[in-house]
C-alpha cells in the first residue's frame, strides 16, 4: 500500500513539474522579427526591418545645440547584411554597411564601412572601418565594443584609432540602463574620449517587436589641459518598422 501511494505522490509530483516546464518555456521568436529588449538585439537589423534615428545634442558649456548630431536611416537586406544612410544639419551625408560575420545566441561580430561624401561642404572623403562585437549574458546584460579606424582620404595623416564600449542592464521588458564610453588615439600621441550614461525606454511595441524607443544620456568628453573637455546631454529617437508580414508566436499547448 506504502509503495502504491508513493508511485501515485510521484507521478503527481512529475506531471506539475512537467507543466510548469512548459508554461516557462519562453516562445520561439518568428524569423525576421527584431526583439523588443535592447540587450537581446542582434548586430545587424533582420531582414526588411527598418530603423531611423534621430538625435538632439545639448552643449551644456555653451549652453547650445549642437546642429551636427548624427541621424541615420537603416534597413536590413537579409539577417546579415545592414545597409544605410547618415545625415546631419551642417555636415556631409554618408553611407554605412554592416555585415555580421559570426553569430550566435551569445555573441555578434562583424564588419562595418562607413564613408562620408563631402556633398554639403568642400572637405575630404573620410573612411570608417570598424570590427563591432556583441556579447549578450543571461538575457539581461550586454557588453558592445568595437575597435574602429577612421581614415581621411587625400591626406597623408595618421589614421585616428578609437575604443568604444557600452555595458548595459535590461530593467524590465522595456527599459534598459547603459554606461558608455570611448578612448581615441589620435596621430599616435594624443589621447581623448568621453564616458557617460543612456537610459532607454521603448514606448511603443506589438507583442513581438519595437515601434518607437527614446534615449535620455549624457557624456563627458575627456581631454585637453584640464582633463574635462565639455558635458553633452543627448535626447534620441529610434522609430522601427518591417517590410515583412510577422505573427505573433504562442507557446505549445501542454501534453
């Protein structure tokens, strides 16, 4: 009797542990589709998926905007290949490509070439070629760097090397914190960069992808005689969208 009435506790045990196995599995991701939590995001956008940013730089020292703030548009051609377009108020536009050459669900690496066509003033080609990585942990931290060398093409001068890197705690599903940073070598003697912060709150989604996501940071630039070369506050918007049809994906019904 003792044993019977074990085998029957057992069997209960193990059908509720199978169940709340099942109702935890988290539900598989459609093809094609961008996650809504920033530090689960891919290198490259997926496939027909689109993103435009635009950015509003504060100079706190001068107390002025800055009217050269980067803005971007972006699309990605397959799940591997990004392509797109820079622009700001003052400067040149550019065009930007990104291929992600490794992935995994722990890490991105890749390649991205960036140049700038002097359309608006009268300057020099310039060349970015950088070697982002992304490393993403325990569906909540994320680390990106980069190694990037900016060339000015028509000049003999040394290419200016820089260090990025951003480390960044998901909060919840929507909202993620982030400290940042860079360090750059310029003509081989002269060190500057920034560090700073962005909180990140995307205020628009479907159950399975973002709409719109604003970034609220500020940076400290490094250099010079004094060590603090000027505080910038920067407000960005990021407004996605997709080219392909995507479905919501529910999890398998219980067994």
């Amino acid at each position: 009797m003792r044993a019977s009435f074990a085998i029957v506790v057992a069997s209960i045990l193990a059908s509720a542990a199978s169940a709340h196995a099942q109702s935890t599995v988290h539900p598989p991701m459609p093809d094609h589709v961008l996650p809504i939590r920033y530090v689960e995001r891919p290198l490259t956008l997926p496939q027909g998926a689109f993103r435009l940013d635009q950015s509003l730089v504060f100079d706190v020292e001068s107390t002025q905007f800055v009217l050269n703030a980067p803005n971007a548009l972006a699309v990605g051609l397959t799940d591997w290949l990004e392509i797109g377009v820079t622009y700001t108020l003052l400067r040149d536009p550019g065009a930007l490509a990104t291929l992600r050459i490794a992935h995994s669900d722990v890490i991105d690496a890749g390649i991205r070439v960036q140049t700038t066509v002097p359309a608006l003033t009268h300057g020099d080609t310039d060349l970015t070629v950088s070697f982002p990585i992304v490393l993403r942990l325990a569906h909540w931290f994320r680390i990106q760097t980069a190694a990037i060398g900016e060339f000015l093409l028509g000049q003999r001068m040394e290419p200016t090397l820089r260090f990025p890197l951003q480390l960044a705690v998901q909060a919840n599903r929507r909202m993620f914190f982030a400290l940042q940073g860079s360090a750059s070598l310029v003509d081989r003697r002269f060190w500057h960069g920034d560090i700073g912060f962005v909180f990140g709150h995307t205020v628009a989604a479907t159950p399975i992808r973002p709409i719109g996501e604003v970034r609220v940071g500020a940076d400290f630039l490094l250099g010079g005689s004094s060590g603090l070369a000027g505080f910038e506050a920067t407000v960005s918007f990021s407004f996605f969208a997709t080219a392909l049809p995507t479905q919501q994906v529910s999890a398998p019904p219980p067994r």
